[in-house]
C-alpha cells in the first residue's frame, strides 16, 4: 500500500514561517492536495495539484512537491492558523491522506 | 451555497449494516466525484471510497468487500452501505466532493457512527 508519512507535531510563534512536510515513494510524481482540520470543524482544502489555492485561501499558504517529499508552507503564521493539517494524493485509483499535523501557533 | 448533509441512525450494532445518506444542494451531482471519507475520534481522515455521477466507482481496498457508493443524481443523494460493522467502524462520517477526482472541495459537517450493543 501507499503510505504518506507526516511530522505528528510542528510549533511556530505567530508570525514566523512553518513548514510540514509530507513522505511518500515518488510522491512528486503525483499531484498534492493538503487540507487544514481546526477542531470540531470538517477539513477545508489549502492547497491542491501541488501549488494552487482556491479562492479564499490567504496568500500565506503555499505548497510545493519534488522527489519523495511534498511541503506546505504556512509564511507569517497566524494564531487562525492553528489546526491540523493532512496531505493527499491520488495513486491507483484511490485516495491517500496523511498521518496528518498538528500546528500549533 | 453548496451544502451538504450527511444522516444516518447513530448507533448500529456489531456485524449489522450500517447505512448513510448525504442530501446535496447547491451544486449539480453531474460532472462530480462523491466522496464518502470517514475520521476516528481523535485520529486521522480515511478514504472510503467515491462515485462518478456517471456511476463509475473507486473503493479504498482495505474496505472494498463491505463497501457499496451509489447515487440518486434525480434526487441529489448519495449514499454509503457498509455491511458486517465492528467496534473499529466507529467513526465520524464525512460526505465530499471534488470537480476531479484527485481532490476535494466540498466537505459536509459529518455525521458521528457509533458501532457498539
């Protein structure tokens, strides 16, 4: 099976730059999506085909994918920002998620 | 607004079906994937599996052999069947959407599944 493997945990002061990776075998050959998780709400897309942003989504948030690590890149974190947060890929005609982070501000 | 509603019983006892329907509104079943994605308190998001509205399906393997998605495009439903539950089905239910089939836009509010007698 296809495993996607996140850091459990990442801390930022407000204002700062965080960055949660995401590991998976070739996995920069396979489009990228993350979604953001506060609690008790259902998740919300951030990021999806590696790079793009759907409307709403602030400009602080960016992605990128290479090799076997994709990253999501929280600029100028905001206390809102607190959450966890999956990564997501598409492979063999099925959707994988992420262990999934949880980022604390 | 694209809304959608996920319901089901609540409680479903060990090794019956369990049985979930998401009523859609706002946006057209047609040229979507549907998505059935479940979340263990305080674990992590699991695939289902998803539907075409054309009726073409994607199951997570790990489920297959007790997962059936289908559809009533006419009446913008989905639904979930999950048969022979166990304690470890427990979990929120989630109802999703994307326009490809490689990601979501559209998530419902989920609706919790406990599984116990």
């Amino acid at each position: 099976s296809f495993d996607l493997t996140q850091p459990p945990s990442v801390s930022v002061s407000p204002g700062q730059t965080a960055s949660i990776t995401c590991s998976g075998d070739k996995l920069g050959t396979k489009y990228v999506s993350w979604y953001g998780q506060r609690p008790g709400q259902s998740p919300v897309l951030v990021i999806y085909e590696d790079i793009k942003r759907p409307s709403g989504i602030p400009e602080r948030f960016s992605g990128s994918n290479s090799g076997n690590t994709a990253t999501l890149t929280i600029s100028g974190t905001q206390a809102m920002d607190e959450a966890d947060y999956y990564c997501q890929a598409w492979t063999s005609n099925t959707f994988v998620f992420g262990t999934g982070t949880e980022v604390t501000v | 607004q694209v809304q959608l509603q996920e319901s089901g019983p609540g409680l479903v006892r060990p090794s019956e079906t369990l049985s979930l329907t998401c009523n859609v509104s706002g946006v057209s079943m047609s040229n979507r994937y549907w998505n059935w994605i479940r979340q263990p308190p305080g674990k992590g998001l699991e695939w289902i599996g998803q539907i075409y509205y054309n009726g073409g399906t994607n199951y997570n393997p790990s489920l297959k052999s007790r997962v059936t998605i289908s559809a009533d495009t006419s009446k913008n439903h989905l639904f979930l069947r999950l048969t022979s539950v166990i304690a470890a089905d427990t979990a929120l239910y989630y109802c999703a959407t994307g326009e490809y089939n490689n990601y979501i836009d559209y998530w419902g509010q989920g609706t919790l599944i406990t599984v116990s007698s």
